[in-house]
C-alpha cells in the first residue's frame, strides 16, 4: 500500500527521540533530525538499526519501505519543511521553553508541534510559541516504537482542530492515543506509575519485602492481568456475575481500609543507595542487555496477541 509522504522533524535523540524516529521511518516518512550531543548522529543510526527488525518483525515495514533520514546540525535547519516535529529534549523547562521557541520559529505555519515531555504542562510553553494553538503533548510510554500508549494533551490555547490532528496522526501510527481532558502534572500513566512507586518504595524502606519481592510480585501478579486488561476492566472481571457493581460493594469497604494505610515515603540518600543495593543484588547474575532484548520479544508477542484477540479493549 503506498504511503502518504510525511515530513516528521525529531528535535532530541536521546532514548525516546531515536525509538520515535525508527518508528517514524518505519512508517515510510523523511526524518529530518537533530541532537546537539556530541556523536548524535551515529548513536541515532545505532539505535535506528537496533529498532527496525522489530518494527519489520510486526509488520510495520519491510526494508524497501523505510523512509529517508538526514541529520541536522541545529533545530532551525532540521525543522524547516516539516508538517510534524516531535520535540524530545531534556525534562527541563528552561530549555524545553527556548527549545519550542525555536521549532515554533522555524517550523512552517500549518506544522503541528508535539512534545514528548513527562510532565510539563503544555501551557507553560505556549507564550513563548509562535502560533500556540499548534502546540500539543503527545507524550509516548518507552520504548515508543513498540509501546502503543501516547497521551495528547492540550494546553489553554490548544485547538481542537490542533487535538483532533495528534489523535489521528498518532492512530495513523498503529498507536493507542487517548485524549487527557485537563493538565495534570505527570499527565496520567506516570501519575499511576508514582503511585506504585510510592508504595513499593515505602514497603521496602519499612523492611516488609526486599526489591526482588516488589518486582515479583508485580511481574508475576497483577501485572500479567494488567498487561491485558486496565484497572477498571479487572475490577469488572473481579465481581463475577456481579461485575464491577459487586466488587464495589463487597471489596469497597477493605480497599478503602488499604488507602488509608498506604505510606508516604522521602527519597533520601541511604534509601536510594538501599534500593540500588538491592537491584543490584537481584540481577546480579542477569545481562541487561539480554534482558532488554528478551524484554522487547515478549512485548512483540503480547502485542500480537492482543491484535488477534476481538474481545481484550
């Protein structure tokens, strides 16, 4: 099937830059990229070669597909021609603030303008933006090339028209996008994910369980449930017959019970150094590198199952 042609800019190509560039290329469109480290270019083509026989292996491309990258020495020259840029530069607002400031500038007016930031509200980039209603978060989980999660948010001079182009860009990607209808720090699958944290963390500084436990238990529990269904879904699923109404009525009470007992915990130095000692410990006899492959094989086949599954939302 021929492919419409898409000039995408990808401003930053550290970890979420080079996966969202691959998947971009994947996708057939002309990357025109750029990175100010030194030795960006060739740690962009590293990770794109690492990146693309996953993205074959899901049928996303096939090798005569790919679509052109060129690298740029700064954010004006990369930016220049592109309907979409995806900015993915340091989680800091000083330079996220200059960083937009200069695409906004360069970029052609219809451009729309995406930043993958973790948790810096839109809003406190748009005055500084040339055209802010072109501004939009389109935030992915990593890695981007294989995860299909991308929260959209709009700030206050967002336009719908702006939201509703991310949604169907982002869809047009094989990505799940979900629409986040407020600004909230951490957007909504971190909050979620500190929300854990926070509670791992506090059981393991009050000497419960051991990091190796936290993760097993995890990993080896409800995260296999969450992998395939979301919290509400398995709550649905918890009540039987009765479904989420029942689970509710009858588990209301004890979670409620859980809430209020749940920690609040500080990172501290010798905390920090007593979960790394743990990690440590458990995957001491564990490659990393062997780990992350494994780790993204099976990301492959979980989402290829789902996609032959009618009934898993």
């Amino acid at each position: 099937m021929k492919r419409e042609k898409i000039t995408v800019g990808v401003v930053g190509t550290g970890v979420i830059g080079a996966s969202w560039a691959a998947c971009f290329l994947a996708h057939g469109y002309t990357v025109r990229a750029t990175d100010p480290a030194t030795g960006a270019e060739q740690r962009l083509q590293d990770r794109i070669s690492q990146c693309i026989p996953a993205l074959e292996r899901m049928g996303v491309t096939q090798k005569n597909e790919i679509g052109e990258l060129s690298f740029h020495a700064n954010i004006e020259s990369a930016v220049t021609d592109c309907e979409i840029v995806q900015e993915n530069g340091p989680e800091r607002l000083d330079i996220k603030r200059d960083t937009i400031q200069r695409i906004t500038g360069a970029s052609p007016a219809h451009a729309l303008i995406a930043t993958s930031s973790s948790g810096i509200p839109i809003s406190k980039l748009q005055d500084i933006a040339l055209y802010p209603e072109r501004l939009v978060l389109g935030h992915p989980f990593n890695p981007p090339h294989l995860i299909p999660l991308v929260e959209v948010v709009g700030g206050r001079l967002t336009s719908q028209q702006t939201i509703d182009r991310a949604m169907s860009f982002y869809a047009s990607l094989g990505k799940k996008p979900i629409h986040i209808k407020r600004e909230v720090k951490g957007h909504v699958a971190n909050r979620l994910q500190a929300a854990l944290w926070r509670e791992a963390i506090y059981l393991v500084e009050q000497g419960v369980v051991s990091v190796s436990d936290i993760d097993a238990a995890l990993s080896h529990g409800p995260g296999l449930r969450w992998a395939l269904l979301g919290a509400f879904a398995n709550l649905h699923l918890s009540g039987g017959a009765g479904g989420i109404a029942h689970t509710l009525k009858h588990l209301g009470p004890p979670i409620e019970e859980w809430w209020a007992d749940l920690g609040s915990v500080r990172l501290s130095p010798e905390l920090n150094a007593r979960i790394e000692e743990g990690l440590n410990a458990f995957l001491a006899e564990t490659d990393e590198a062997q780990m992350v492959a494994e780790r993204d094989e099976a990301l492959i086949q979980l989402l290829e199952l789902k996609a032959r599954s009618a009934h898993l939302p």
